[in-house]
C-alpha cells in the first residue's frame, strides 16, 4: 500500500483545532486505508493554503472559505468539496468580574485579537454590525491587532479589556493565566461554513478519483469522532503535543459540545454557505460573494457520506 499510495499535500492555514478531523483522518490511518499518502502541513496565514494549491506544490487546502472566492475571483479558480468547521468555534475571554452578557457588551472595549483578515477580527465585526446593529467604530470598539500568541498576553496586562480566541487558547487562558471564557459565538451565529476543504477546478476535473478518497477518510473521521471521541482527543493532544494535558480535555470539551464545530459529515448545506458569504462580505474580507452553486461541489462529500460516515 505504501509504494502504491498517492502522495498528497495538504495545507492548512494556521495550527488551529479547526482542523481536527484532518488530524482524526491522518492518525488513525484513514488516509491510507483509502490509498493516499497524505502530508499536512501549516500555512502561516488564512490565505496561504490557496496561494499552495494554486502554484502546485500542494493539492488541497483547508482554510477560511473566503479565501475560495477571493482566489476564484482573482482568476484562480477553486472548489469547495467539504467542510471542516460548521459553527463559529471562537468565544470571547475576560478578566474575572469582567460584564460581558451579549454583543452589546463589546461598545467601547479594546478586543484583542490576531491580525486582519483573521476571524478574530471579522466575526466580531459581522456579530456587531448585523447580529447586534451597531458600527463597532462608533460604538467606541478598537482592535488590538497581534501574532499568534499574544491576545491572552493583552488581556491579562490590560492591553486589552477582552479578547477573542478560539481554541486552545480559551482553555489556555482559564487553566493558566486566571482568565474566564465569558462568551461564545457559535450560539447566535448558527450554522455558518467557517473553514472548507477546497482545491483548484481544474485539479478537480483530472483526479476526481483521488478527491472522492480524500473525502471517503474525511466522512470516516468524522464518524469516528462521534463514535469514539477519545479518537479525537488522542489526535489533539499529538497534534499539540506542547499543551497541558488538562487544556486538551477542557479544550476537546468544549469544542464537541459545540454543536456544528464538528460536523457529523463534510457536506456543505446552502444555508452554512450563505451565511458565510454575508459574513465575509460585511467583514470585508471578500469583493463581492459567489453563489453556492458555483463554488460547491458536495458530489464527493455526498458519496463520502452515503458509503463511509454519518448522515444528519
């Protein structure tokens, strides 16, 4: 099998738990069950798994679906063939004492964050402007704009008076840095399509069988993290493998628990679509959107789940 396998190269865009049924489909070996030899690698911005796929040097790229639109719009035409992350998997942290109920509670506060056009930046300025209507400029809202790794080190020296995260770092900045996780977005946001499976059109066309494998290991991992979650958090904590092993549980909670982060297959619904495309459109991350029709393909998603993983 490992002489016949197909070699893939898969890049992501920043090490995230997003990622996780990647992670799932790579350690327990369902990659290879399917006849590929998969190599994931990180990319260091949303953007650079596009720019991977497009140059050749990799084959598929998991990352913000925006970056599908604006390289299809740019004449780098691309394909969404699955999802990865069906719920805004970000929540807000405070110091203790901190009031924060709603959106509402954003006016006037410095939010910390990682650099633009990441949704640290642009889902909170989507939930602000249509989800609570309020312009976050007006409302007195700044962005405390850092690398990875420096929006909990913000709120803590008061640099900023909350920060929006995903995971680890909200379970980082409540186990170890005396911070409370005192919101989440997934909730009021509902079902929105944050992270896609993609590759180029044309790459699309010619190896349709090796998409179809890709998406059978993806569905099985999706499955299999239903089925046996300790699956799940045993690929996290190798993925991680510098994390506390009290935050990977925590974390793992806490993203399983979140309905939709997860999804119980890779097949992308209109609905997610769309509101994804009003997010990134408000946001300002994206020119103009794309309609679903023209950017999804689920053919492959649909049969992943029909022979391989969990309807629903």
């Amino acid at each position: 099998m490992a002489q016949t396998a197909i070699p893939i190269g898969m890049t992501t865009g920043l090490k995230l738990a997003n990622y996780g049924p990647l992670y799932v489909a790579a350690r327990q070996g369902l990659f290879e069950k399917q006849g590929l030899k998969v190599t994931i690698d990180t990319g260091g911005s949303v953007a650079e798994p596009v720019a991977i796929a497009l140059s050749g040097r990799g084959q598929f790229a998991a990352t913000g679906t925006g970056m599908a639109v604006n390289s299809t719009l740019e004449g780098g035409r691309m394909k969404v063939i699955g999802k990865l992350c069906g719920a805004l998997g970000m929540w807000v942290i405070a110091k203790p004492g901190t009031k924060f109920n709603s959106l509402n509670d954003f006016k006037g506060k410095r939010i910390a964050c990682l650099k633009f056009p990441s949704n640290s930046v642009t889902s909170p300025t989507f939930a602000m402007k249509k989800l609570a209507g309020m312009d976050p400029k007006s409302a007195g809202v700044e962005f405390v704009e850092g690398p990875p790794g420096s929006i909990i080190g913000a709120v803590r020296d008061g640099r900023a008076d909350v920060g929006v995260v995903f995971e680890w770092d909200a379970s980082i900045a409540a186990a170890q840095h005396g911070l409370q996780v005192v919101y989440g977005f997934a909730e009021p946001f509902g079902p929105i399509l944050l992270t896609s499976l993609m590759v180029k059109e044309d790459y699309l066309k010619s190896n349709a069988d090796t998409v179809q494998r890709f998406c059978n290991a993806l569905s099985a991992s999706m499955k299999l993290i239903r089925e046996q979650s300790s699956a799940y958090v045993a690929a996290m904590a190798a993925e991680f493998p510098s994390l506390d092993k009290g935050v990977v549980n925590s974390g793992c909670e806490r993203l399983l628990s979140t309905k939709g982060f997860v999804p119980l297959n890779p097949i992308v619904s209109k609905q997610e679509w769309d509101m994804m495309m009003e997010h990134d459109t408000v946001a300002g991350t994206i020119r103009k959107s794309l309609s679903f029709e023209e950017m999804v393909d689920n053919r492959f998603a649909e049969k992943a789940t029909a022979d391989f993983g969990l309807k629903g």
